[in-house]
C-alpha cells in the first residue's frame, strides 16, 4: 500500500509536443539569422572605424604644433580609448585583430623620426612657449641655465628633460603621452620628470625666504597696516586617486606667503587624518621658530600707545592662537570694533594663501588632478616643486593670473577648539586696537 501510494503522489513528466518543439526550432534558427546578420552589420562597418581612427591619428600628428596642448591631449586620449573599445569587439566577435597603424603613421607625421619637440624648436614661436610650457622662452632659458649641472646624470639633453618635466606638470599629461612628444620611452620619461623635479628643489630652495628676505616681507605687510608681519599661514588639501594611503585620500600641505604671493616656507606630504595644529607642531616652521630660534627672532615693533608687537604670522582659524601665530577672534560682538577691525584684516590676509595656492593649481595642472600614480611619496616632492617654480616666475616678472580672481578653496577644517596661549591673546589684542584706531583714521 505504501508503495502504491508513493506511485500515486509522484508527479508525471510532462512530454513536449512536436508543436512546440518545431515553435523552439523556429524561434532559435531566427534568433541566430538575426544574431549573423548583427554580426555581418558590425564587421562592415568596423574597416570604417578603423579608418576613421587612423585619420584622427594623422591629423593630430599633422596639427600636433597647431592645437593647444589640451586639445591634442583630448584628442590623443579619445584615440587611444576608441582604439581600445574595436580591439575589445573583435574579442567578442571572435574575428583577427586588426592590421597595426603602419610604422610611418606611429613616428609623427611626414617628417617621420622627428619628435614633436624638436619640431617645436624649429618653430620658434614665443606663444608657443608660454602656450606649451607655461613659462616664456627667456625664463625657460634661465631655468635651463640653473639646472643644468644638476641634470648631467641622465641621458637625454637638459633642454630636452626641462621641457618635458614642464610640459607634464603644465598639462598633467601621463608619462606616455609626454614620453611620445620628446622621443623617448616611458620609463626614461618617468626617470627624467623626477630628476627635474629633485634639481628645482635643489637648485631653487633660497627661493622661500622666510629667512633670508624678512625685512622685505615686513615692508610688504604695510598695505594691510600690519606692523612686524612676517607672512600667512594656511593649510590646503591634494587629492589622491584610488586606495593609495587609506580612506582619508588626501595630502595635507601648509604653506606660509608673503604679501605677493610668494611661498616663504612649504611643509608637504601630511595625511588627511592628521589635525591642522599637528602639521604646525611637526613642521620645519615650527622647530624654527621654538627650538632653534632661527626664524621670527627680529626686533619687536613699538606702536603709538607704547605696546611692542613682536614678529608674528597670520594663521587660519584651525591652528592654534600662539605669540607668534595670530588667528582670528572667535564668536564676535558687533559692538567690540577692534576685534572686527583685526578679523577684517586677517581675513585679507588669508585671501593670499588662498590666491597662492590657486594660482600654483591653475599654472601647473598636474596638481589639479587627483594623484593616481603608485609612488605616492614622490607627490609632496612635485607639490614643492611646483611652489618654487611659482616663486621662480614671480622674481622673473612673469605675469600671474588675474589679480581679482576668486579660487574655489577646499572644505573648511574645523576651527581649533583646545587651549589658547594668554601670550598670544594678548599680542593680538594690542594688534586689533591699533587697527581699529587705524580704521578710524580712514
């Protein structure tokens, strides 16, 4: 009985009729005359891409000295991925892979064998160089002159190596679209860049004078009636690419500047985990100024009512109110008028770091991008590199940008919330009655 009724609980397997099974036929014979003709359809027109592809690429070859360098590196790059997406389709169709660019088209163009470098050369356009380099030929020039006995260790000509590290940090092209303008491979590229870059830290290291410049940079602080200022502290915040260094993608890099924008002293390469007032403490600034006396340690400034100002910066809200580091007044009263009148000021102040660290971006694209490379110690090296060829520019007359331009800065840290110094509170305060009897005056 059991086993008869186990028979009659099982389920009968239902057959497939002819019917259907001629309607399945059907069906999938049509699917794969649909699927062949697809096919067919995108294998004809895929002689056509490539020869649409092919013409870009000589175009850009042919033009490569009349297109901004942006616009060839767009270009190049949309080759290169579109060139990428018909190799991949031939994967999936399962065809041969298609005939390689013929040796003439890969060199540059009728002049095959020449680089585009040495094609700029000949050239000998003075836009082209401010278009290409950033910089006008005679400051190229200077620069080349400074650097060159440092660049004696690599293979390709100083006037080679200079332009290419120049051309990358003004356009942020990678190592093989740089490497393919200046005639050498990838890895010589990325070699040379980082030589350049070592030579200018080398070379033009007095260029932060915080040290050797002070009385200067006190006078340029008058506009803003600032007696004894000796620069503006802030920090700024560098993106990093992928998973380099943890959640917290960021470098941190405080910089300190003069009245003109000039960077007087860099400290580059801190995490983004790490407080505003830690950077300061861990800094070569910092040491300087408690430990080894060596900045900051001028004459104190007497002012009209008889209090003394010693040497001080202007600091961003995140750091800590030292004797020699002035952030502004917290929670202001409209009825206090020298702690408006100091805020205002220091507000002003600190549009110049602001403005600095712009300009540094704007001039030098490599910056505005977000570091992707693997060797993520080498990018506070460039961020520093790229500081003093700003400061290189401005002692050669080179026009920076608009004055009046507003940069986007990067989110604002946290106002310091610990334990303020009694020595630096009142410093400031006798700098914000002088301003504000300043105001008056006005």
């Amino acid at each position: 009985m059991a086993t008869a009724g186990r028979k009659r609980g099982r389920k009968k397997k239902k057959k497939t009729t002819p019917r259907v099974t001629r309607k399945i036929t059907k069906f999938t014979k049509k699917f794969k005359a649909t699927l062949h003709l697809r096919h067919q359809h995108i294998t004809k027109h895929i002689p056509q891409l490539i020869s649409a592809i092919s013409s870009a690429h000589t175009f850009l070859l042919n033009h490569d000295l009349h297109l901004l360098p942006h616009q060839s590196l767009s270009l190049e790059s949309l080759i290169s991925s579109t060139s990428t997406s018909i190799s991949n389709i031939f994967s999936l169709l399962s065809l041969p892979p298609p005939p390689p660019r013929s040796s003439r088209a890969t060199l540059t163009s009728s002049r095959a064998g020449v680089c585009w470098f040495e094609r700029f050369l000949a050239a000998d356009s003075d836009t082209l160089w401010a278009e290409s380099f950033n910089v006008r030929e005679s400051s190229f020039t200077l620069l080349l002159r400074l650097l060159t006995p440092s660049l004696c260790s690599i293979s390709l000509s100083p006037n080679y190596a200079l332009a290419l590290t120049l051309y990358r940090l003004a356009h942020g092209g990678t190592f093989s679209a740089v490497s393919r303008r200046f005639g050498v491979d990838t890895s010589t590229a990325c070699r040379v860049f980082y030589t350049v870059c070592k030579a200018v830290n080398e070379n033009l290291g007095h260029l932060f004078e915080l040290k050797s410049d002070i009385n200067r940079v006190i006078v340029g602080f008058g506009w803003i009636s600032l007696p004894n200022c000796c620069g503006v502290l802030g920090i700024e915040k560098f993106e990093l690419g992928g998973d380099l260094i943890g959640e917290n993608e960021v470098l941190l890099v405080q910089g300190l500047v003069d009245s003109e924008g000039r960077f007087l002293d860099v400290s580059a390469g801190w995490p983004g985990s790490m407080r505003p007032e830690t950077v300061l403490q861990k800094s070569k600034l910092y040491l300087g100024v408690e430990e080894s006396k060596e900045y900051l340690n001028g004459s104190a400034f007497e002012l009209n009512d008889g209090n003394l100002i010693p040497q001080y910066i202007l600091g961003d809200s995140c750091f800590p109110i030292l004797p020699w580091v002035l952030t502004p007044y917290k929670g202001l009263s409209e009825e206090d008028g020298a702690e408006m009148a100091f805020n205002s000021v220091h507000r002003k102040g600190m549009e110049l770091v602001g403005r600095a660290f712009g300009r540094v971006r704007e001039k030098w694209k490599l910056l505005a991008k977000k570091w992707n490379e693997q060797c993520v110690e080498a990018f506070p090296f460039v961020i520093v590199t790229c500081c003093l060829l700003h400061n290189f520019l401005i002692k050669c007359s080179e026009a920076v940008t608009d004055e009046t331009k507003e940069y986007p800065r990067c989110e604002e840290f946290p106002v310091f919330d610990g334990e303020d110094d009694e020595s630096g509170k009142e410093v400031r305060d006798a700098l914000a009655a002088h301003l504000f009897r300043v105001s008056q005056r006005e």
